[in-house]
C-alpha cells in the first residue's frame, strides 16, 4: 500500500461508534479482525482542542497496531485527507435498525 493513502474507520465499541483515521487497513492474521495501524491524529496547532478527539488520542496511545472485530465494523473508506477523530453515543430512538448483538463472558458464570 502507499505510503499516502488515508483510510477512515468507523467502528462499534462499547454502546459508542468510533471513527478514527489510519495509513494501514488490512485483514490481518487473526481471523475476524480488521488491522488497523499507523492511527492518525490531529496535531495540537492551535488553543482549540477537540476533547473527544484527545480522549481517543489518549485511549490509543502507545498502539502500534489495533485489532478490531469484524462484525463492529461499520464503515471503511478511503479519503484524500484525514478528518477529526471522534467518539459519538449511539441511540436506538426512532431508529429501526439494530446493532449486532455482541456476547460478552460474565466472570461469574465459571
């Protein structure tokens, strides 16, 4: 892959929908998981900080490389240039369309 490609993710993650920015999109090794690397962030230029976009910075930093489900994946695109990273609430309110349940082991059930 060029080394000037963008792509944009966005993602389900714990009731939230993430959407971040990397170089680097790939099936990966793991089956079922989506590898993202090399993430994109906007450079502190100004007084302006977006606080999600510096919370997600924050969540992600020291990752070299992510491994995300296949089935929380709602979007991958290609973009010309990289965009504000950020983190949003999902709601079900007037919506008819319903997240892919996602199995979670409780600690108890051992």
């Amino acid at each position: 892959m060029s080394d000037n490609q963008i792509f944009k993710v966005i993602f389900h993650n714990q009731s939230k929908v993430y959407e971040i920015y990397a170089q680097n999109v790939d099936h990966g090794i793991m089956f079922g998981f989506i590898e993202v690397e090399e993430l994109i962030f906007g450079e502190k230029t100004s007084l302006v900080v977006d606080p999600t976009e510096e919370s997600l910075k924050n969540e992600f930093e020291g990752v070299k490389r992510t491994y995300i489900p296949m089935h929380s994946i709602i979007r991958i695109d290609e973009v010309t240039k990289e965009g504000t990273a950020k983190i949003t609430e999902t709601s079900n309110n007037g919506s008819n369309v319903m997240p892919f349940p996602v199995y979670t082991k409780s600690s108890d059930s051992d």
